[in-house]
C-alpha cells in the first residue's frame, strides 16, 4: 500500500482521518501486535503532559513509548508544574517542545489539543481533551471491532450510559462514518446523546435510533455493546450524578438473547456499569481493548514521527 503520511503529524482529532488511514493505522497495530518490543524510537524523547488524571491511557501512552525504546518524560499531576506559579499553556508547551520530540497531552479545556498542535514545534497526541474527544482511545476501539468482528463495516454498535459527556462515544461516531455502521444511543435523557453529534450523524447519512430502555430484548441485535461510565467529574450538581448513576447496570443474565458474535466494550475505568459477574462471559472483551490500546498507541507514536507501514514491516529492532 503507499505510504500516505509526511513526517511529523499531530493526532489531535479522529475527524481530520479518512477511511483509508484509518485502515491504514489498523494495520500499523497488527503490525505492533506481533511485535510489539522494537527499537523504532530509540534515541527520541517522548513528552507527557496529563493537566487531568488518568492511569490507563497515561500508562498505555508511556509503556508505548518504552517499548519502542524512547525514553519518557513528563507529569501525572499538573499540581507539580509551573502551572501552579501562573505559567500559561502556551509556555510549558514551548518550554517542554526543547525537551521532547513528540508530546502526549490531556487536558481538560476542549480544544486543547488543537490549540498545542497550533503553537508546539513537535507533533501533539491527543490523549483527552475535557468531554469532546479522545481520539487514541477510539484508534483502539476500531481496532477492537475490528478484530472481533473481522470487518468493521455493516454493524450494529450499541453505545450506552453517558453519551452527553461521553468523548470516546463522540470520537467513535466521528471514525465509524466511514463504515456504514448502525448506531443505538442508550441512555437516559439527562445523559443523551449531544444534538451537534444527532446532527452530525444526519449528515453523514449514519444510521442511529434512541433507546432510554435497557434490557435484554433491545440489545438482541447487537454486534458491539459499548458501555460507558457515568462521569462524576463532569457533574456540577452531584445530586444530578447520585440520580442517574446507576441507571445502566450490564449483567449476565442479560446477555441470554445476543449473537454469538457479539463483544462488549468499555473504555474503563469502570464503576458498577457492568457487573462481574459478565468478566468471564465470552462476550466480554473490555481487558483484552485495554490491551490492544498499547499497539495503537505504538501506531499513533510511529505515525505521527514519520515512520511508514513498510518500515515497520521490514523493522530489524525487534527486540
């Protein structure tokens, strides 16, 4: 396939991607999946700036980094930078840009990660920004489907709980418009879907139907249930959170009706969303996403440092 990146690319937004990059990065993961301890990036310096908390996908983007023999640098908590004597984003941005040769930030501020593709010197990795997107986490969700399914075109995909803050829901809408999917948008109307993505969808000609039921009869048809977590963070009034909490609850025993094909997804952490007793259901498929966040990850780092498919085809540093 011929190589369709020049070096040094931002991945700040799932929508600048078109279908055959898309594809294109999945490949780069199987790819990554087979041998994921190389020494592609040996010799670079990988940034990362987590202004909000975050275990897994900080872990998953330095673990990423380290297997490709990068060294990292960085901080977890934001209370422990110049931010806290008045430094501007801008600044640290510039300042870290000496130090780094690509930077993965999270922040809380949408738009953040725009804003820092616009000012920082070296590529920028959008690893979350506030409730609009997360577009790392999504890389590793189509790659989820797509292995679990085997295509990720024609599907039935079931996104459920917080869809209003929900930004790995928002991104994957975003990234499955290329792929004829049909969407069901579960969730109760405190927590639906945003108009702008209903909107969105209408534009696209993608498929979606709400639902504010959730039981076994509704998810019958699906080939992909992605549960997500109510996010306490993002509620100013905690009385709003205590209501709608626990309004979703996966457990086996719904699960009597679905296809034998079907996978459910989560972006975790989870909290009581899906029950444990569905862990050892074969449906469930969310340990072995978080899994296969560290070979998209490796994909993202190599996209976006220039270095092609072929190359990693033809890589000598596996390790």
């Amino acid at each position: 396939m011929h190589e369709i990146y020049d070096n040094n690319m931002d991945f700040v937004t799932i929508s600048n991607f078109t279908k055959e990059e898309l594809l294109h990065l999945i490949s780069m993961a199987e790819e990554f999946e087979k041998h994921p301890n190389r020494e592609l990036l040996k010799g670079k310096i990988v940034a990362t700036l987590f202004f909000e908390p975050s275990t897994r996908t900080r872990l998953s983007f330095e673990t990423a980094a380290n297997r490709l023999g990068a060294r990292v640098i960085g901080f977890a908590d934001p209370k422990i930078t110049s931010g806290t004597k008045g430094e501007t984003l801008k600044d640290t941005l510039l300042m870290v840009s000496n130090y780094a040769d690509i930077i993965a930030m999270r922040h809380y501020i949408e738009g953040a990660a725009q804003y820092a593709s616009e000012i920082a010197p070296v590529p920028i990795v959008n690893a979350g920004d506030g409730a609009h997107e997360h577009p790392s986490q999504c890389l590793l969700d189509l790659y989820s489907i797509y292995k679990t399914q085997g295509t990720l075109e024609n599907l039935n995909i079931y996104l459920v709980g917080d869809l209003k803050y929900g930004r790995t829901v928002h991104s994957l809408i975003t990234a499955m418009r290329h792929f004829n999917p049909t969407f069901h948008f579960v969730a109760p109307e405190e927590l639906a879907m945003p108009q702008e993505y209903k909107l969105y969808c209408q534009e696209h000609g993608i498929r979606y139907i709400e639902h504010t039921d959730f039981n076994e009869d509704v998810i019958a048809d699906a080939d992909i249930i992605y549960m997500t977590r109510v996010q306490k963070e993002r509620f100013s009034d905690l009385m709003e959170y205590e209501k709608v909490k626990n309004v979703y609850v996966l457990n086996r025993e719904m699960l009597q009706k679905t296809k034998d094909n079907m996978k459910i997804l989560h972006p975790l952490p989870r909290v009581n969303e899906i029950a444990y007793d569905v862990d050892d259901d074969p449906h469930a498929y969310y340990i072995q996403q978080a899994q296969n966040g560290l070979y998209a990850r490796e994909a993202i780092f190599a996209h976006c440092l220039g270095i092609t498919l072929e190359e990693i085809k033809n890589d000598k540093t596996i390790i």
